[in-house]
C-alpha cells in the first residue's frame, strides 16, 4: 500500500511539532525516519498510524485519504521501542492475540490460527520459544515476536518506532539486517523512526532527514551520504570537521588551502563552510612549504586497524573563527604506524574531499 503525506502540520500548544511535511512513499518500501531527538519522527509516525490527528494537511493510504479511518481500520502494524507484551501470556498466545479478537466473522478457525502463528514464529526463528512467557526471553527476542505479533494480522502498513533502541549495539547489528532480511521477503509498506544514522542507512531503502519538524533532505542511502543538502544534514550523518573560509570568485579559501567551491557559488565574496569528514583528511609528517594545515598531533588512538588523531592547528587564522579547535583525522593504523608520528610532532592535514557550503556574505 503507498503512503503520501499532505502539508502535515501539528502543535503542541505553542510548540510546532511538524512544519508542513510532504512525503510520498512507495508500496513496499522500507523508509527510516531519521532525526535528533525531538525532531517530530514519532509525532509523524503517530499521525500515519491514526493515533494523532494533525491540525493540516491528511494522509492517504492507496490514494485514499484516511481522516475519517479509526485507527482500527486502517490496517496497520506498530512495534514500539519497549512493546509491551502480555506478561500473562506465553509467546504463542501473544502472537495469536490479534487473530483471537478479530470480530467473529473474521476470525480464523483454531487450527487456521495454530498454522499461523507458528509460521510467523518460524519467519522470525524462534518456533522454538513457543511456550515461553515474554519473562524467559532476552531484550532481542521480545523484539522478534513483538514483529511476528504485527505481523499476525496481516496490515498493510507496518510502523515501528525505534524498534531496537533498548538494546545493546550488538544485538542491534543482528536485528537490523535480520529486520532487511524480513522486509526483502514480505515487502510490507514499512516506515521506522531511528535517531542512529548507521540504522538508518544500512536498512532502509529510503532515508528521510527531519530536523525541527521539517524534512531536511529524502533520499537513497547512498544519495544522503554522498550527497548531503545540508550542513545539518552533513553534520548529522557522521563525524565531521567544521572550517570556517570565504569564498571568492568560485575559489573558497580554508585555512590557506584551496578548495573548489560549489558550482552554483558565483558569489563574490562569501562566507564559506567547508564540511571535511575525519577519513578523508590525508596526514603527512610537516615539511616547510607543504600545502595543508599545519597542526601538532596531540592524541593518537589505534585501535584494531584503524587510527584516530586529534590534531591542534599551530597558526591560528584570522579569517576562521573555529581555528584553535580540534580536528579530526581517521586512517588505517598501518599507514600511520608507517608515518612514525608520535605526540606533539607537527604535522600537515590535507583535505582529499571536502564539502562546501557558502553562505550569502554581508561586510561588517
Ligand atoms: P525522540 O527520538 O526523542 O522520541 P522524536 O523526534 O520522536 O524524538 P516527538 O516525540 O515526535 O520527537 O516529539 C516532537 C516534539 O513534540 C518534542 O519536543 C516533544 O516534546 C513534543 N511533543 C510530543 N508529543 C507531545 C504532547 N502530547 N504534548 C506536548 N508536546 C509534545
């Protein structure tokens, strides 16, 4: 079943949760809402599901718009971050739960529903758990049948609200592809809300930036990584290094390095922001007149095949306020082994890839 969203928009007393949110998704998809604490994802999710009205704007499901459609009818699936599964009942009773009170005439007949649930409990493995109670299974487990317990009824639209965020990282990874793995094979219409940037693209097929109640960039994985539309969404995504610069005549200048400014960026002069990601820093030892930013490294870190430095620029630039702050530089701990760096040597960082925002300029 496709989705789109309409001009959503919802306060909360004076508090503008959603700022009108336009969004059409796809039947099958998979798309994560992802955002900073705060941002409006479970508001919206609320919204599709029923369980929030929004003041503008509505939601259709195939086309049709679902004001008016209780909660009840529209034919959704939810798990929530801490789904409360009935204590009292054993596993197999918790996934039969929506099948058993289903109105009589829809109801399936006993074996019908035995077949069912252990099906869905095969889908999920853990047939196994059958009789055990939600008491006897770990954090990750309860998560499963939670799933196979949406799943029972069959919606045509599946919701889950940060659905591995009480669990350990471990656990998490697990779940996450085995949540692909799961969708690849029943391709339901499914929309989750996570704050964790690597969730969000490993799984979904869609990712949906929000920020402060408004979508700040849609796309694929790929398409939000490499291409970020924004400084929030950039910063967002992974660890990055903030420089400040002008740019001039389609040249920005950071810290006395050259990088290409953005094409639309015909701008005389303007302030500049250049985004550089920690692995796309290349470190070498200082020798004078090398190009790059000169810095002392003051802390190295290896751990397993990676290194991670913590560089302090040495010359402080007048044109970059954010000068004197750390920056961070990532790569294979072979390489830096090689280089025979140690603390306080002086080094120089060169941006192999940058990205540039720049910003409209006024003169003081
Ligand atoms: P988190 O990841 O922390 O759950 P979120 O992005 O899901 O955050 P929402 O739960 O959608 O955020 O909340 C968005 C904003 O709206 C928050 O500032 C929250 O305090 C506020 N809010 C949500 N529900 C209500 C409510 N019923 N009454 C008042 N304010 C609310």
């Amino acid at each position: 079943m496709s989705i789109e969203i309409r001009n959503v928009s919802k306060r909360f007393g004076d508090f503008q949760a959603l700022r009108n949110v336009n969004l059409d998704i796809e039947s099958g998809e998979l798309v994560a809402l992802l955002g900073p604490s705060g941002c409006g994802k479970t508001t919206l999710l609320r919204i599709i599901a029923g369980l929030e009205t929004a003041d503008t704007g509505n939601i259709l499901f195939s086309g049709e718009d679902t004001t008016d459609v209780h909660v009840r009818e529209r034919n959704v699936g939810f798990v929530f971050q801490h789904y409360a599964l009935f204590r009292h009942m054993s596993v197999f009773e918790n996934v039969a739960f929506g099948l058993r009170v289903k109105p009589r005439s829809l109801r399936p007949g006993e074996s019908q529903i035995k077949q069912k649930v252990m099906d869905l409990l095969k889908l999920v493995q853990l047939d196994w758990l059958a009789d055990r109670y939600p008491s006897q299974l770990s954090g990750g487990q309860r998560q499963r049948i939670a799933l196979a317990r949406a799943l029972a009824v069959e919606p045509k639209v599946l919701l889950l609200d940060e659905p591995f965020g009480a669990l350990d990282a471990k656990v998490r990874k697990e779940l996450r592809r085995w949540l692909r793995r799961l969708h690849d094979e029943l391709h339901v219409t499914s929309i989750f809300v996570t704050h964790d940037q690597e969730e969000a693209l490993e799984v979904a097929d869609r990712v949906v930036v929000i920020n402060k109640g408004q979508i700040e960039q849609v796309g694929s994985p790929q398409d939000v990584w490499d291409h970020p539309a924004s400084p929030f969404v950039y910063g967002f995504l992974g660890d990055v290094n903030l420089f400040h610069g002008r740019a001039h005549e389609g040249e920005v200048q950071v810290e006395g390095i050259r990088l290409q400014a953005p094409e639309h960026s015909a701008v005389q002069d303007s302030k500049a922001l250049a985004y550089v990601r920690p692995h796309d820093l290349d470190i070498s030892r200082f020798t004078p007149g090398a190009s790059g930013i000169v810095a002392t490294l003051t802390r190295a870190i290896v751990v397993g095949p990676i290194a991670r430095l913590e560089l302090e620029p040495t010359d402080s630039n007048p044109d970059n306020p954010g000068s004197g702050t750390i920056i961070e530089a990532q790569l294979p701990a072979q390489q830096f082994r090689d280089l025979g760096l140690h603390e306080g040597d002086t080094v120089v960082a060169q941006p192999r890839k940058a990205r540039v925002f720049v910003e409209d300029w006024v003169s003081p």
